[in-house]
C-alpha cells in the first residue's frame, strides 16, 4: 500500500518542521514544490517563469509518486495541490492530510525571522498578487474550507508531539496493511 501523509498550513506555520521530524521518524522523502523550484533554478532549466514553473510541477509530481511512502508538504489552497491529489488518488496512494494551524500574526512574525535569518522563500507569486502577509491572510481563510483528517495548533503543540500523534493515528486508524508498512519502516 502507498501512503501520502499531507501536511498543509500557511506559510511559516511549521510545515517543513514538522515534515522534517515525520520524515526522519518514518524514514521516508519530503516532497515540497518550493524545494522542486529551487532544484529547476539552480539546473538553470526552464526559459522564463511559466516554464520554469511548469518544470518544477512536473519534477515535483515525478518525487511525491516514486515512494511507497511520502509525505508532502503544502499551503494546500493552491491550483498544483489539487493536482498532486487528483495524481496521488490515480495511483492508489491512501492520503491522510493533516493541517497544521497557526493564527496569522504568529505566521507573519515567524517569516519576518526567516526572511532576517536568510531563510529562502518562494516567489510569491501563487497567492494571486497578494504581498506575503495579504497572502497569509488570504491562506488562513482559504485553508478553512479544506477537509482534513487531523488538525493540530503548532504555537500549542511540540513539533514531537504532533509527529507522535500523527504517527500514532495512522497506525491506530488505517489498514493492517499500513500498519504494517510503517512498523517495518521505524524498525
């Protein structure tokens, strides 16, 4: 069996964090399409944005399908999340999607830290024009509307804890067989 663990929240909610600590635990790929953008750049690939862009989709869907296990790490209100979805549920994989909540100022005091910190941020470009913070807000109200299997409060809950849980959850909640597949990883 084929398991997308989905971590959605807005930006500088703790996504990558969390994505991070799952991945280590489950021994497994994060796959996130601002790391496939800086791949497509840094490849020189791509002759302008669009196409740029539209390589970094490509490369991004091409990771995210390659494991039996992955987990992707996303805004979740973007045209490309329903695309990886449509392409996950095509091949089978089970999806557990989990959001990640954070209240918007908390969300805009951690990426001006970032942005100090040298922190690379993807173009902005995907939020409709917004600016960063228009675009925070524009996800915090966008993200209300997405169905999610778990929710947790990163500025209430440790990043270990809410791996634990999710880990937890998966193995209480789904098939033998995806029980199985995780055990197998953590030994």
């Amino acid at each position: 069996m084929k398991h997308c663990i989905l971590v959605i929240g807005n930006v500088a909610a703790g996504k990558s964090t969390l994505s991070k600590v799952l991945a280590e635990r489950l021994n497994c790929v994060v796959v996130c399409l601002d790391d496939s953008r800086v791949e497509v750049v840094e490849q020189g690939l791509g002759n302008g944005r669009g196409h740029a862009d539209r390589l970094a989709q490509e490369l991004c869907l091409r990771k995210l399908t390659a494991e039996d296990l992955v987990i992707f790490e996303s805004t979740g209100v973007t045209r490309f999340y329903s695309k990886a979805i449509k392409e996950l549920v095509r091949q089978d994989y089970k999806i557990t999607k989990v959001m990640l909540m954070c209240d918007q100022e908390t969300c805009w005091d951690r990426y001006k830290k970032r942005k100090a910190s040298g922190h690379f941020q993807a173009p902005f470009a995907y939020a409709k024009g917004k600016n960063i913070k228009e675009g925070i807000r524009y996800f915090h109200w966008e993200q209300k509307k997405l169905e999610t299997d778990l929710k947790y409060d990163s500025t209430k809950l440790s990043t270990e804890l809410i791996a634990d849980s999710i880990i937890n959850t998966i193995k209480t909640d789904y098939s033998n067989e995806a029980i199985e597949l995780i055990n197998d990883i953590m030994r």
